[in-house]
C-alpha cells in the first residue's frame, strides 16, 4: 500500500534562487522602488524585529505554529521563515551570494575545535 502523498511537491531551489523569488515578491509589493532604496541597517534592524517577534510568540505559545483560515500563519515557525525571508530578500537586493556563503561557512565550521575552543555558549 502506499501513500497518496501531496498533491503537489514543491520544486527544490537554491538559496540563491530562493532569494531571488523573495526580493521579486518584495519588488512586486512595492518595495526596493528606486527613490525608496531600503537601507543595508534598516533591513538588519527588520531581521532582528522578527528574532524578537518569534521570542515573543515563544515566551506566549511555545514553538506551536497556527492559523486561521485566510489569515496569516502565526507562531514561532511562521516568525522563523519572516527572519530567512528578510535576510534572503536583503542579500538578493544588495547581490550577495548567500549560497556560496553559507556552503563556504558550514565547511569552515566543519573544522573548528570542538565549543570553538571551550567557549560556554
Ligand atoms: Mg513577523
């Protein structure tokens, strides 16, 4: 017997691609417009706004995720993929290569001292 699965797979991306499909969302709600260029500090105070905003939902619901039809997802997880949304769209609108980043830093972490050397967190 097998599994009926999902109607749909989602397509496997990059993150590059990822990021592009992000920042072309954002383009086409209307951000990124020429005489409103989003600031490279703004949008890193954006990402931390959603770090808080996923401790806080922790602190209130702990790690559940929910939401009602035709409403918006809410919860820890939901708060979670805001922060790679907004860091995706950022390093797609100002050209960094996160892909090639973040492969370059998991093989570097790979060979670090076990604690990085005895730190405690
Ligand atoms: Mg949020």
């Amino acid at each position: 017997m097998t599994s009926p699965g999902p109607e749909v797979v989602p397509e496997s991306r990059g993150l590059n691609d990822l990021a592009q499909e992000i920042h072309d969302t954002a383009l086409d709600h209307g951000w990124w417009v020429e005489d409103e260029w989003r600031e490279f500090g703004t949008m890193l105070a954006l990402i931390h706004s959603e770090v808080s905003e996923a401790l806080e939902a922790d602190r209130e619901h702990g790690k559940v995720a929910w939401h009602k039809p035709g409403e918006k997802p809410e919860g820890v997880p939901s708060e979670l993929a805001d922060v790679i949304i907004r860091v995706l769209d950022l390093t797609a609108a100002y050209g960094i290569d996160i892909e090639s980043a973040v492969l370059e830093k998991m093989a570097y972490n790979d060979t670090r001292a076990h604690k990085h050397g005895g730190k405690a967190y």
